[in-house]
C-alpha cells in the first residue's frame, strides 16, 4: 500500500495527513475550516482551534487519512469497543474499530482505527480505496441482502482482521456490525467474505464473480 504522509505541527497538537489515503469525503473540511481550507498553503493549521476540537474532528475522518498526536496534554485517539463496517453506495467500504489488515501469511500491513476499502477493484491502492469508483462511475447500492441472516450473538469487540486474498475478496475474520446506508439496515455479522472486484451480484459479499472476470488483486 502506498502512503504520502505530511505533517502539520502545532503548539499542542500534531496532525499527519496522508494523501494516498484520502478520497476527499471532506468531513474535516465541514467541521473545522477555519484549520482545513485547501485553499491554502499549508492547507491545515492545527492552531486554528482548540486541540479538543481538533481531535474529535480528526476521528471523524473515515478513511483514516488524517490522524493526530498530542503534543501536550489530553487524550489521545482510543481504539473503539465496537467494530463496523458501513456499506458506501457507489463506494467503498468504510471500516471503523479496532482493524488490522494482514496478508494471508498473517504479516500486519495496517492497523488502524478507520480505514476505507476499495469495492469497485479500480484502486491503484488497493486493498485501500483511492476514490477510482467516482472516476469510473462505479455503481453499487449500499443495502444488504435480504436472504443474509448475520450471526447470532456476537460480541463487536476484539480485532477485526481484514484479510485482501489474492485476485479474490476481503475475508474478515471477527466480529462487526454491517450497515447499510440505502435502507439504514443494520446486521451483526462475524467472519464475513466482502467483494473487492466490483462484480459481485451479491454486494457488499462475494459470490465468486471474481474468477469469472478474470479480477487482478496486483493491477
């Protein structure tokens, strides 16, 4: 996975922006212009507001692009008790928790607390999303299936592990909630495999349309 991180100093607080991550869904932008207006050079100024007020701004950020350090005191960003996993029409895959994504001989490529998925399989970041679906007019509702049952009982805590296989899906392996966004469905699911190939008839899971289609993980 690429990465282009840029860092941004102030008195009480330190913010790192990494470009290859950001897919301009804006939300700090909306709740913090006056710190974020990329009309600017630099374009963030983390002494624009109050380092509190920073933070939480920060957090909201869904791809996990932008992230924070505390220079003095106050909290710093805690790993959530819950995962989830929020399905973006026409986009990616909006993961939120506490998430670590690995090869399948177990080696950590990421961990993080938000992290945005490709499932349109035109990232040139992949399995990270680069915002290729909105160039490529990539269609995908954001319910879930109706026939999907989930699992019962679950607990959302714990690592969530996100495993990209080859030229396949994305295997999760652990607890979550999954969200809909079209419909506002929500279902609890665990050990979950999410297309990545952008062909699936089941979306947001695979239904191995991927070998049909000749998916290459690599380009």
């Amino acid at each position: 996975m690429k990465e282009d991180i840029h860092q941004y100093s102030g008195e009480e607080i330190e913010v790192s922006y990494d470009v290859e991550r950001c897919i301009h869904v804006r939300e700090c932008v909306r709740g913090l212009p006056e710190v974020f207006d990329p009309d600017k050079r630099p374009w963030i100024d983390p002494d624009n507001a109050e380092a509190g007020e920073l933070a939480d701004v920060i957090t909201a950020c869904p791809t996990g692009a932008l992230h924070f350090e505390r220079t003095g005191d106050g909290p710093a960003e805690t790993i959530p008790d819950e995962n989830s996993v929020t399905v973006a029409p026409d986009g990616p895959l909006y993961l939120h928790g506490d998430i670590e994504i690995t090869t399948p001989d177990d080696e950590t490529l990421l961990a993080d607390t938000r992290v945005a998925l490709c499932r349109c399989g035109l990232s040139d970041n992949k399995p990270l999303c680069d915002n290729s679906h909105a160039k490529a007019d990539f269609e995908a509702d954001s319910s879930i299936p109706e026939d999907h049952e989930g699992a019962e009982d679950v607990d959302n805590g714990g690592t969530l592990q996100v495993v990209p296989k080859p030229d396949g899906p994305a295997l999760l392996d652990g607890a979550f909630e999954l969200h809909g966004t079209d419909d506002d469905s929500t279902v609890q699911d665990s050990d979950a495999a999410l297309c990545r190939c952008g062909g699936s008839g089941t979306k947001p899971f695979c239904d191995g349309t991927h070998a049909e289609i000749g998916f290459s993980s690599e380009e």
